[in-house]
C-alpha cells in the first residue's frame, strides 16, 4: 500500500471517532479500560481510610449511613434536591410521594431512598469519568462501597451520555404514579435548557417570578409542554401539600442547587469526553507516528482537530457561552445559596467564581469553578493546553467572536484576576 493511501485510510478512521470512539464498550478498551482500571475518586479514597480503619461510619435507623457519608466527602445537606419520577435504580420505591434525595459536593452525588436498601453514588473520577457505587444500607462491622459497572452502565454509558460514562439528568412528564410519559417527549437537560423545560418529575422549592417550569406537576398522557398551565407548579416556598419532608434532611429541593447541579453535571460530561477523545488521540498519534517512523512527538492535524472538535464545547460550557439566561432573580428556600461560595477560593479582592448573580444568569464572574477541580487538572497535556490558550485568547479580548459576546470587558478583567490570584498552575502567558 503506498503511503498516501495509508495516510488517506489513516485520516479517515480518525475523522469517523473524532469525538471519541463509538464502538460498544470501547470506554473497556485501551487506553481508558474504565471498568478493570482502578479507581482513585473521592469514594476509592474513603473506601481505602475504612479499610485502614482510620475513620468508621455511623448508622442510624431512619436514614442508614447517609448522614455519616455526607459528613466524610464534606457534601452539605442543603445541597439537597428531590427527584420524584421513577427513573433510577431503585424505581420501585420512588413516587410523588416518596420522591428520591440526591445531594451534591463539586466531584460527588450521592442518592438515598427511603427505605431503600442502598446508597447509590457517583464519584468523579480524575481518569475515568464517573464512576458508579452502591453502599448496602444495614448496619455492619465494616461497611463498605461496592463499584458497580455493568447495572450502571447500561444506563450511564448510553446514547444519553454519548455511549461514554456519564450523568443524566431528565426532565421528564411524570404520571401519578411516578412514572414517566415517555411518548410525550423528555429532555436531557443541559445548562442551556430554557427554564420552561427544566425539572419534570422534579421538587422545585423558591422564587422566579414569571419565569415558570416543569417541577412540582404531575401529566396525563395526552399532555404537551405547550398547552399547559405552570403556575401550578411555580415559586413554592414549601413542599408541605405535596410530601411529607420529616423523614429526608431538609425540607427543600432548592431551585439554586438545581442550577448548579445541571451545570456541574454538564461539565464533568464534557471534562470525561474532551479527557477521553484526547487519550483516544494521543493513542492513534503513537500507532501512526510509530507506524511511518516520525518522531513521537510529531502531532498530526488530525490530532489537533480531535482536540478541538470536544476541546471547544468544553470551553463554552466553562464560560457558561449558550447558558440558558434568567429573566427574573431567583431565591433558594435552603441556605443553599450561602453555604456554596463559602467553599470558594478568592483573589485579593476577595472574589470567587463561586459568587452567585441569580438575576441575569446563574454566577457573577461566568467561568466555571470546576477549572479547579482534579478532574480539570487531570486532562491530558495537549488538551489543558488547548483550553488554556483559549481560554487565555477569550479573557485577553483577542477572541471578540460572537460566542463569547455574553462575556463584557468587565467580565473578562474579574475573571482573569481571580484566576492569576487562585489558581495554580496557569500557563506563563496567564501572568
């Protein structure tokens, strides 16, 4: 075979999983191996301090270990969001009335039923993406977390989530019963949904005003988004006529850590894909660089464009680009909304990207927190590098492009600061 057909064959297989491989299971294949490789996430961390016994987890009989997992991965009970649609592991014990608890820190979920037998949880992992665990609910000597693959990965690594591992939020028309209208139609929401799409089959506690959703309400079947009437279902201060709160932690599912969950979800989506279809590149750069006998640290054009094609919707989702704006101030019930940029690192001007604005859109300074997360740092070099000059081009006001207009001068100057000031690590260009 001559050598421009081999490279002609060569760019074409790589333009075919630009975006990262489609094959059944490849995420099991080299160089991800995501279910024999070991994890090292926050869940494999804390199952490796109770084998070394230097920390135990405490059980009670209304809500099993939850409490004490809480406590030991630092996810605050405020976090708390209630999910009543049955679409999850333990569906046959979630309804209207009995909805799902899910809670939140920046690289954790953890999900609780009641009278469930298990937590279910998922951990980001810095390599892997997320990765999925069950903790059994009774009271043992030695509880311990159990990674589950295949029960979740059916589900989690799906064309919902681009046959890769991933989240999944739904917004879904919910029927008495808890299940979900699947012929009316159903949203994997994103933080560029429009708000009168987001939470169906979801609890929504707070203020915003004219803006309306699908949380609190439940659909029949000939129901259409359209000709339905919100308000129903709008600026609920409690959830008093639709559950009984006593036995979750709080009594809020807060519409401020509902934004942050979906926009934390959507990152740490497109942070395992931009990670994965950069493996995937750097692997196929190896075979063809190895294969025609150039240097191994030749980069193909192929290469650069692989990182590009997920580099890019990553970098938007980080400057909150297509976010799906408020026209009205949203208020939490929980103390949700104080208890979230206490976390933060500042600049010297005392400032965090975990500030919220809550009247025109989600944050104050529009870049994502999670540019601090090990999952950001854990990306590959050239794909850091390539988030990094962009990003640096877009503060810089060199990239004035449309996609970015949402961001104003202001913007731009705090933005960059509070990065020169907090984060570590920054490419010398940054300074």
């Amino acid at each position: 075979m001559g050598l421009s057909k081999l490279l002609f064959l060569l760019s074409a297989l790589m333009s075919i999983c630009a975006a990262g491989v489609r094959a059944d299971d490849a995420y099991d294949q080299e160089p991800i191996k995501y279910s024999s490789s070991p994890a090292h996430d926050a869940i494999a961390r804390l199952q490796k301090r109770l084998d070394n016994h230097d920390v135990t987890l405490k059980h009670n009989g209304e809500h099993g270990y939850l409490e004490s997992v809480l406590k030991e991965l630092n996810i605050p009970a405020s976090s708390q969001t209630l999910v009543f649609s049955k679409t999850s592991f333990q569906r046959d014990l979630i309804s209207p009335k009995r909805p799902r608890a899910l809670y939140f820190s920046d690289d954790v979920y953890v999900g609780w039923v009641q009278q469930g037998d298990i937590l279910e949880i998922a951990s980001t992992d810095p390599r892997l993406g997320p990765v999925f665990y069950t903790l059994d609910q009774r009271k043992v000597d030695r509880p311990s977390f159990v990674r589950q693959n295949d029960s979740c990965i059916q589900c989690h690594a799906s064309a919902m989530t681009r046959d890769l591992p991933g989240l999944i939020l739904r917004s879904v028309f919910t029927d008495p019963a808890g299940q979900p209208i699947l012929s009316a139609g159903t949203v994997l929401v994103t933080d560029e949904t429009p708000f009168k799409e987001l939470w169906g089959g979801w609890y929504v506690t707070g203020k915003y005003g004219k803006q309306r959703h699908m949380g609190n309400l439940i659909f029949h079947e000939d129901d259409r988004l359209e000709s339905l009437d919100l308000d129903a279902g709008a600026n609920l201060p409690d959830l008093s006529r639709q559950i009984d709160a006593a036995p979750f932690l709080t009594p809020h599912s807060d519409v401020v850590a509902l934004l942050v969950f979906q926009h934390q979800a959507t990152m740490h989506n497109l942070i395992t894909r931009a990670n994965y279809a950069a493996l995937y590149a750097m692997r196929d750069q190896k075979l063809l660089n190895d294969a025609l006998h150039e240097k191994p640290d030749h980069e193909l054009d192929s290469t650069r464009s692989r990182i590009k094609s997920t580099g890019e919707p990553l970098l938007k989702c980080m400057l909150f680009a297509n976010e799906s704006p408020l026209i009205d101030r949203v208020e939490g019930t929980s103390s949700f909304t104080a208890d979230f940029p206490r976390q933060g690192v500042r600049d010297k001007e005392g400032r965090s990207l975990r500030e919220f604005d809550l009247e025109h859109r989600l944050f104050k300074y529009p870049c994502s927190y999670l540019i601090y997360s090990e999952s950001f740092d854990a990306l590959p070099a050239a794909m850091l590098d390539y988030l990094y000059r962009r990003l640096w081009e877009i503060l810089s006001g060199q990239d004035k492009s449309k996609e970015f207009a949402h961001l104003s001068e202001k913007d731009r100057e705090a933005i960059l600061k509070i990065l020169r000031d907090t984060k570590p690590n920054l490419p010398a260009y940054f300074r």
